[in-house]
C-alpha cells in the first residue's frame, strides 16, 4: 500500500471505531505521536499492539464516534513516504448534536505499513465532544 492507500483505510478505520482496523496499519515498532496533548490521551503509543490497544480503551470509553471525515487538504511531499492530511471529522454520539474536529495528520509508510503518525487534534474541540 501506498500513503493514500494507507490514509483512506486509517479514515474507515475511525469511522468503524476499529481499534483492530487501525493497528493492523501499522509496523511492529511504530509510534504514534499526539504532540497537543488533553487529559486521557497519552503523547505517544509505541508499537502497534499499544495502537491497538489505546485506540481500544479510548473508543471504548466514549459513545462518541467519528461520523465523517472531510479532507480540507492531502499533500504529497518530497518523500514519497510522507503524507500530510488536513481533515475535518465530524463526530459525536447517536442521536446527539456532532462537533467538527480539526486536525492534522502527518504519516510515515514503509512497506506498506505505518511506521510513525503526528496526530494533531484540536484538543478543545475534542474536550467540547465530551461535553454532548
């Protein structure tokens, strides 16, 4: 898989809230990063089992999900295994108002899998969500 590839199945993987989905994009020893941190994010997974099972505890502990995810920009870089996504995700619980998360995603691939994410959330717009 390319870096496209690999940014489209990250996006389904949060739309299917599959904590399975998303680790199993990732290498072995992969570290994903959350340089603007909030309270009960961590600022770092290492390795693709702690993916798993971060992204397992924090979608679990919250009705909130990720219902869309508009993409204000892709840029492919001068290394072909970086890719930057500006997105928008719009989420929140069923049957509740939803609020827009921005963010930016900065992704690694090598041979297919990911190898490192900086994930910035904007982190009052995902404190707000716990608030619905």
């Amino acid at each position: 898989m390319n870096p496209r590839d690999v940014l489209a199945r990250y996006q389904q993987a949060m739309l299917d809230k599959s904590a399975d989905d998303l680790a199993d994009l990732y290498a072995d020893d992969a570290v994903h990063e959350f340089p603007f941190r909030f309270p009960g994010l961590p600022g770092r997974f290492e390795g693709r089992e702690a993916v798993r099972a971060g992204y397992r505890q924090l979608w679990g502990a919250t009705a909130v999900r990720a219902r869309s995810v508009r993409e204000v920009a892709v840029h492919e870089t001068t290394d072909p295994q970086v890719i930057i996504a500006e997105q928008v995700v719009l989420a929140g619980p069923d049957g509740a108002e939803h609020a827009q998360v921005p963010g930016l995603l900065v992704i690694r691939v090598r041979d297919g899998r990911i190898v490192h994410v900086r994930d910035y959330m904007d982190a009052a717009s995902v404190a707000d969500l716990q608030k619905i």
